[in-house]
C-alpha cells in the first residue's frame, strides 16, 4: 500500500512538471534579438512651408533584456532608404537614407501560457536623413532628437522564437547640419514626424 502511494505521488508530481512545462509557451524575460524588415514615412516640415513627405523601406535590429515578464529595455537601429512622393518632385532626385536609433522600454501583456502577446512602447529616439551618394560634391545630413511612441504584438511559435508586428511613430527636430566635413546648428524651426511599420522574427534565449 505505501508503495502505491508514493508511485501515485511521484507520478502526480511527474505530470504536474510536465504540465507546467507545456503551459509556458511564451517568454519575455531575458535577452531577446529581434531583426525585421520595416516601411519607412519621413514628413519635414519648416516653418512657413508646406510639409513634405518622403517613404521607402529598410531593416531593422533590435536588441534588448526583459527584467521578468513584464517590462524589457529595449535598443533598436533602423536604416532605410526613402524618396519623395512629390508628383512634380525630380525624377533624378537621389534617395535619401533614413536612420532612427531608439532607446527606451517596452511592457508586455499577457502571461507565459499566452501565444498571444501585444505590447505598447515609449523611447527617446535620434533621427538622422541624408545623401550617400559618393558621385555627389558634398554630401548633406540633418540630424535630431525627438520621442517614439509605438506598439505592437507578438506571435510565438515556441517559447523562444516569436513572429513580431509592431507600429511606432517618432516626432522632433533637427538642429543638426552636416556638409561634407563641416558641421553647424539648424537656425529654423525643422520639425520632423516618421512612421515605421515593423515585421520580423524575435529570439529570446
């Protein structure tokens, strides 16, 4: 009789591990690596002047630690190439590249036993658009800093390994010029807003 017991006990134990195991099936704690593919949107805007509006695509590398479940402190590069939608704008026209660097946190929603997991985002962001072109006499970056308010969801295949979509929206100046190798102030008000729509894949070891 008390070796039925303690079998039935050992047992029980066994496919209570077993079945704590089974319902982890997301995880956001950790280190985590995310790289994507994204949509670009660059509007600039000067003061008494009417806005304009450039877009393209690029990639992306996140990287970044989750302190439990709920909260990660996230770094993130995105580089893209972007052009005018201007109709009357030069068909010659150059493209431009586009860079954001983001630095800020991420709070996640949900529990373990979610596949489902969406998240919102907040970050201090530096924004930087220029020519790259070696055929050009002198190559012009502008450069700022602003804020990024994002969000987005994510889908995992495993405890480990996630499809992620994310949307984020970053708004400031630039008061930063560089021409060739000299660099100066922005005396004007330059204001920019950027869209980018995110997809990839994150890894959490």
């Amino acid at each position: 009789m008390k070796r039925t017991l303690i079998a039935s006990a050992l047992f029980a134990g066994t496919m209570l591990s077993a079945g704590g195991l089974d319902a982890q099936v997301s995880k956001n704690s950790g280190f985590l690596l995310n790289l994507h593919v994204a949509g670009n949107s660059i509007e600039t805007t000067l003061e008494d002047m009417e806005s304009e509006r450039e877009t393209g695509g690029g990639l992306g590398l996140g990287l970044g630690y989750g302190f439990g479940e709920t909260f990660a402190l996230v770094i993130n590069l995105d580089a893209a190439s972007v052009s005018s939608d201007d109709d009357d704008a030069d068909e010659d026209a150059e493209d431009l590249a586009l860079a954001h660097f983001d630095i800020g946190g991420r709070l996640n929603f949900g529990s373990t036993a979610s596949a489902l997991r969406p998240y919102v985002n907040a970050a201090f962001s530096g924004v930087a658009e220029g020519t790259t072109s070696e055929d050009a006499d002198e190559n012009v970056t502008i450069s700022g800093a602003g804020f990024t308010l994002g969000g987005g969801l994510q889908y995992f295949f495993s405890p480990r390994f996630a499809l992620d979509a994310g949307l984020q929206g970053s708004f400031g100046k630039f008061n930063q010029i560089q021409l060739g190798d000299e660099s100066s102030e922005i005396d004007e008000d330059v204001k920019f807003t950027t869209a980018r729509l995110q997809l990839g894949v994150t890894f959490h070891p």
